[in-house]
C-alpha cells in the first residue's frame, strides 16, 4: 500500500528535522542544520534495505513512489533557497558559488577515470 511510503516518508522527515534542530543547537545556531540532508539519507537507507520491511510488492512500489518523489522536491527547495540567499549575500558568495561548481565540473574527468581503472 502507498501509505506505507507515506508513513516512511513523514518518519524520516521528523527524525531528519529532529537532529537538525539538535545539531543546530549544539552549534549555537537557531536553525536546522542538515535535517533535510539527512531525511533524505534515512529515506534512501529505509528504502533501499530489505531486511527492515516484509512488505509486499504492493507495499515496496508504494515507498519507491514516495522515495523517488522526495528527493527531487526537496532538492530543488534547497537550491531555491541556497540561490536565494546567495544573492542577498552580496556578490562574494556569488563569485564563490561560480567557483566551487567550476571546481566541481573539472572534477568530474578525474571521477570517472578512478572508476575506469
């Protein structure tokens, strides 16, 4: 049944804002440090392992749906917001974000030749 992908969903995205809130506070800031990031790493580990859940077909269609949609959803809110925040930082994070995603696209022939040997 979906509602176990929902029920999945909603446990890994309270747990995630949960230990968010906890490591924002252990740092000495007032927000959520991370909780999306990690809902999303709880999502991936609970869906993707077997030995948790004996559900049926049904039920394993049901948490791929919701696992395949929470992903890019929240992706995007994030980079919204990261693009958001990067212009209303001036133009230094601008300039910084430019080079970091420069730095990460030159990495990639250096990725895919390791994997090659």
């Amino acid at each position: 049944m979906v509602i176990y992908g929902i029920a999945l969903l909603g446990a890994c995205t309270l747990s995630g804002l949960l230990v968010g809130k906890l490591l924002g506070s252990l740092f000495g800031i007032e927000a959520n440090v991370g909780g999306i990031g990690i809902a999303m790493l709880l999502l991936m580990y609970f869906s993707n392992s077997n030995s948790y859940f004996k559900i049926g077909d049904i039920s394993e269609k049901g948490i791929t749906f919701w696992s395949l949609i929470y992903i890019p959803i929240i992706v995007a809110m994030a980079a919204k917001q990261n693009v958001i925040g990067a212009l209303d930082g001036g133009w230094m994070a601008v300039v910084a974000g430019f080079f970091v995603v420069a730095i990460s696209f030159l990495c990639i022939p250096l990725i895919t030749n390791i994997k090659k040997q």
